[in-house]
C-alpha cells in the first residue's frame, strides 16, 4: 500500500484538536464533538486508510463507520467563510482490512470510479461525498 499523502497539521487547523498519536506512529486519531455529533478520524499513513466514525456527543454505537481508502491525497480547502479536510479519490469500505476480501482498493482498473469526501467540522460536522 502507498503511503498518505497528508499533512498533520492540516487535520489539527480544520478540526482544531490535537491527534493522539500511536508510540511507533502507524496511526493518528482526532476526537472532534460538535453537538450533538462527535467524529473520530483514525489516519494509518502508512496504509493510506482513514477510518471515520460518526456517533453521537454522548457516546453509544456509531450512527456511521468506515474506512476510506485515500489513492490520490488529503488536502485542506476553503473558502472565505468556510474549510474542511478534502479526501480525494477515496474507495470507501466497511473496515480496514476490508482490503483481504475485496482485493487491492488502489487497483484502479478494478475500481475505476473515483469519488471525494469532504469533512468539515464547523458550524457542524458535515460529510459530503462527490462523484467524478
């Protein structure tokens, strides 16, 4: 798998939280509760996966969980009044190792649709998918 293209810092000004970082770095996880939602973002930049989990502010299961396989990069985009965290070419799966039964994401002749995900975080989190 290829690495992230990313930068951390981007994550840290959109979702203005600091990241919990794994000892040996092979992941990142940013905790952002905006009420009444809460989104974790978990980044394997070394898989180029990031994981995203939606629940609500209180806890409980996830109102929505997957893993996004980013072949192309993360970047942070904005307008005068607004910025988010933009995915682009994302194959979306259940899980991170969703990879055994479904074969290489990255293989783009096997998966040729390309798709971007938005992430914002304010005035709420919002996901916003588009198809190119």
């Amino acid at each position: 798998m290829p690495l992230l293209d990313w930068n951390e810092y981007e994550f840290i000004e959109v979702l203005a939280v600091m990241p919990t970082v794994e000892e040996y770095g092979t992941h990142h996880r940013y905790h952002r509760v905006t009420p009444p939602l809460a989104l974790t973002l978990t980044v394997y930049p070394y898989e180029s996966v990031v994981c995203i989990s939606l629940t609500l502010e209180n806890g409980g299961l996830p109102v929505m969980q997957f893993a996004a396989y980013v072949r192309e990069r993360i970047a942070r985009e904005s307008t005068r009044d607004d910025e988010w965290l933009e995915l682009r070419d994302v194959i979306v799966a259940p899980n991170r190792f969703s990879y055994i039964e479904m074969g290489d994401p990255f293989d783009r002749t096997r998966y040729p649709l390309r798709h971007t995900l938005r992430i914002q975080v304010v005035p709420q989190i919002s996901l916003v998918w588009q198809r190119h």
